[in-house]
C-alpha cells in the first residue's frame, strides 16, 4: 500500500513517536522511508552552548571582550554577534544531525532497509509540505505537537498545515 513514507522529526517526544510509527508501517509495507528535518533556529539555551564546549563540539573558548580605549563599542558588539552567530549556526546544524541519526537508528531497529534524510532549513510547514511533494511520498507521519512555540496547544500549527496542504495521507501522533 505504502512505498515511500516520510517522517517529519524535530526531536521531541512526540516526534519520535512518529518516527517509531512510520518505521513501523515501513517495516510491514516494504517501505523507504525519508527522513525530513527542518533546523530549528530558536534561540539555544546557554546551557547547550556551554555543552558544546565541554564536549569540543565548538572549536575554541568563549571569550569575554573588554572594551579598550581605541576600539569603538560597536565593533566590539558586531564582532561579539558574528561569533554568537556561528556558534548558533554550528551547534543547531549538529543538533539537527543528531535528531536525524536518532531517527534512522530507530528505523533500523524496526528492521527498514531504505532510509533516506532531507534536512532542510526554512518555515517548518512550507519545507516538509514541499519535500513530500519533491520525494512522491505517499504517506506523511508528523507528530501533534513539536518543540515549537505553540507546543501547549492540542494540535500544532506544523502538524495542521502539514495534513491540510501535503497532497499525501497524513498520519498525526500524539
């Protein structure tokens, strides 16, 4: 019934709980399944920066700058943002690799053969719809509520636009 299935996955309980149903139907139907992942570009919580440090995961120290008198603040402030940036930019994207590492070993655990993973970087709802259009996908599993924003409420705004505009069955785990 099922031939190509794809799996949205930001991390969250809820998602892999999706990532355990689609491997799931994937392993009874045969079927590939493709792994989608958005970036998440919300703010990082200190504590996972100061992870990735004691982890070597970023290269170097944090450095604390001190304004001197031949400097101008502002150069000192755009030289502070650049590096937040791409600590930022470097952690979220070795985040976003693990969240998919976790995904195809809970694939491989049911037993899938074909695992394929996209991840993408843009509006959730808009880069899932358009990789399930892009892979022929003809099943979509996302889970009801991710890591975003609107997790309290009792389906998520990701998972409603995802079922309404995919051009796919949708299945929604809570």
């Amino acid at each position: 019934m099922f031939t190509r299935i794809a799996v949205a996955t930001d991390g969250s309980s809820t998602a892999l709980r999706a990532v355990q149903a689609a491997a799931d139907l994937a392993a009874k139907y045969e079927a590939e399944v493709i792994i989608l992942h958005v970036l998440l570009w919300e703010d990082p919580k200190d504590i996972l920066k100061r992870l990735s440090f004691v982890q070597h995961v970023i290269d170097g120290e944090p450095e604390s700058s001190a304004a001197s008198d031949d400097v101008p603040v502002q150069t000192i402030i755009e030289e502070l943002e650049s590096r937040q940036m791409k600590i930022d930019e470097k952690l979220i994207t070795i985040l976003g690799n693990k969240v998919v590492e976790q995904a195809r070993l809970k694939c491989r655990e049911f037993g899938v053969n074909s695992v394929k993973e996209e991840i993408m970087e843009g509006d959730y709802a808009d880069q899932i719809i358009a990789a399930v259009k892009r892979r022929q996908a003809d099943l979509i599993v996302v889970g009801a509520r991710g890591l975003g924003q609107l997790e309290g409420l009792l389906q998520g705004s990701v998972s409603q636009a995802v079922s309404r505009n995919a051009g796919a069955t949708c299945m929604i785990v809570n």
